[in-house]
C-alpha cells in the first residue's frame, strides 16, 4: 500500500520549499545570465505542460501556442506598461485611448492575461474541436498565424510590426517558478479529478468515452481553454522578462520548440515535460556555440545563424526513431516510486 496521503503532503511541502531556499540562494549569488536560464527553464516548463494536456493528455493534436502565448504576452505589457512609457512606443500611430492609462499589479496582469487567453481558447476551440488529428492541427496552426497577422496590423492596439519595448521586467524566480509549481500542483490535481479521468479517457478511444457518458464537446472545450489559460500566463511571463515583444516573435517556430519538449519528455507525462523543458532550455544556451565562427587550426567554420535548430531537429527525428515515448512515456515519478526504490537499494546494500 502507498504512502498516506499525509505523508505524501509533507513531502512535498518539503520539496517545494528546498525549491524556494535554492531559488533565493540562486537570486542573491548567480550572474544575470543564469538567472535568466534558470526563468527561461520555469517558463518552458509552463509551456510545455500546457502543451501536453492537450496533446498528452487529451489527444488533441494542437499547435495553437504560440499564439495564446502572444495573447497573454500582449495583455501583461499592455496592463503593466506605464502610461508614459506607451505614448513612446506608440510614437506612429497613438495608442487607442481605452489603452492609454490602463494600469495593473503584476499579478492582476497574469490572470486577466490568462482568462482572456482561455477566452480565446473557448472561441477557437468551440468550432474547431470537432476536427480531429492532422485537421485540427492544420486549424489551430492557422489561428497561430493569424494572430501573428491581426497584432502586426492593429496599430492602436499592439503597435503593429513595430512591437512593445520597456515592458517592465517583473518576472523573476520567484514569479516563474512560483507560477510553475502551482500549474504542476494544479495539473496533477485536474488529472487525477473525473475531469482528468474523462480527458484520458477521449484520448485512449472518443467512441468508447462517448458510451461511457463524457460528454465530448465539453471536456475538449475545457481542455482547450485551460491549456490556453496556462499558454497565456507564460507568454505573461515570458514577455515581462525579455522586455520587448513584437508579433515575429509568437509564430509556429516558437510552437515547434515547445512540441519537441513535449514528444521528448513523453506525451501524457508531467514529469517527463519538467525533465524535457529543463534540459532543453539548458541545451538551447549551450547550443548558442555551433551559431558562432569555429576554427580547429586545419578547418575554419564560419558562424551559420540558425545551426541550433539544425541539431533541434537531429534530436526529435532520434527520439522519434528511437525513443517513441520519450523520456518518461506516460510515467511519472512520484513519492511512492522514490522511497520503494531507495528502501530497496538500502536492502541489497544490507544484504
């Protein structure tokens, strides 16, 4: 029999707050740069898991991201940028004046960025989740691109091509991975309620769900809306780190990154995603060297702007030929699986 729920808690109140005790030695101690790694990879993690409830755990094959991303990054910069600093970016054609003094907590920016990102979701999803696989990811890869085209050419609104710039830089470790524990905390709690059972169960077969009574429409909807709430909250996040946005920024290459976390840590697996996310994000800066100029003394290469998606896609077509369920599958890791293998190693070591 498992651990009591009791005990399951205390840990990971304990773990949680290891967490937070790094992150602060981490804020005080680490250089500006790997601080932001450190956000990037609590950002990526947001993003993937809102990926991989759809896509993992709900079988809808979507690549709408990017664009709910754009959604709650556009929200967050318009909520949180300072009257002044709008009338300076806005200096070809004036901000829309219901804009002009809108003024939010940062906080409050995050959750009207991800409520209006789920609303969206809701009036995309609605028409279009009754397309199933390639068609449905046809459908949502066009919402993507038409974001990308209606922020690039609503001036008054979003400053067209031009994009937002001095969008203050609030996100920090506490903010991201604060944001990032409670979507993992928040996930596992959906997936294991009857809507999580209902949401794996349209994904293993829509007929037979159907004549259990789940009702399709509905948890699809919900899905939808929710992995769209969570897409817009990172874009939140991610834009009020870098500080600049503009709409080239949130189009299907951004989507296609967030994808190959999510094949690569194991559709349908929580863990897998943080694994994935965490890795990657780490590799993707590591990787900034193979864009630079080499010389080996008997070959010079040039710099190849670009090289690192070059290896990004060496590396999905190898998971996809050799590790099909990923990293972790449809596993996870949990606290059970933990102590059982460490009484275990503490067994053979006593034998």
């Amino acid at each position: 029999m498992g651990l009591k729920i009791n005990k399951r808690i205390i840990l990971s109140i304990a773990a949680i707050a290891v967490v937070f005790i790094f992150l602060n030695w981490a804020q005080e101690n680490l250089d500006a740069y790997k601080v932001r790694i450190l956000n990037l990879c609590a950002i990526n993690i947001i993003l993937t898991l809102s990926l991989n409830l759809t896509n993992g755990f709900t079988g809808l094959f979507s690549l709408g991201t990017a664009g709910f991303m754009a959604v709650g990054a556009y929200v967050s910069a318009l909520l949180t940028m300072p009257p002044e600093v709008k009338t300076m970016n806005f200096f070809m054609a004036p901000i829309n004046p219901a804009l002009a003094n809108l003024n939010a907590s940062f906080f409050v920016a995050l959750i009207l960025a991800g409520l209006i990102s789920a609303l969206v979701g809701f009036l995309i999803g609605a028409p279009v989740l009754k397309l199933k696989g390639d068609y449905l990811a046809i459908a949502t890869l066009g919402f993507g691109e038409i974001i990308s085209v209606v922020f690039t050419n609503t001036q008054t609104i979003t400053n067209g091509a031009l994009g937002l710039k001095g969008i203050p830089q609030y996100t920090n470790l506490y903010w991201s991975w604060g944001v990032a524990i409670g979507v993992i905390l928040g996930l596992i709690t959906l997936l294991n309620s009857s809507y999580g059972r209902a949401f794996k169960a349209i994904r293993e077969d829509e007929t037979a769900a159907q004549a259990m009574g789940v009702n399709l429409f509905y948890h699809k909807v919900l899905s939808f809306s929710i992995s769209a709430f969570i897409a817009g909250v990172g874009g939140a996040l991610l834009g009020n780190l870098i500080s600049t946005i503009d709409p080239t920024m949130f189009r299907f290459f951004l989507t296609y990154q967030i994808l190959l976390m999510v094949v690569l840590g194991g559709m349908g697996s929580i863990t897998g995603s943080v694994i994935s996310a965490f890795i990657m994000t780490v590799i993707m800066e590591l990787l900034r060297v193979v864009e630079s100029p080499m010389n080996f003394g008997f070959i010079n290469i040039p710099g190849i702007p670009g090289m690192r998606m070059v290896v990004f896609s060496v590396i999905l077509i190898v998971v996809v030929l050799f590790m099909r369920q990923g990293i972790m599958g449809e596993k996870e890791i949990t606290w059970d699986l933990l102590l059982r293998k460490g009484a275990g190693r503490h067994e053979s070591l006593g034998s």
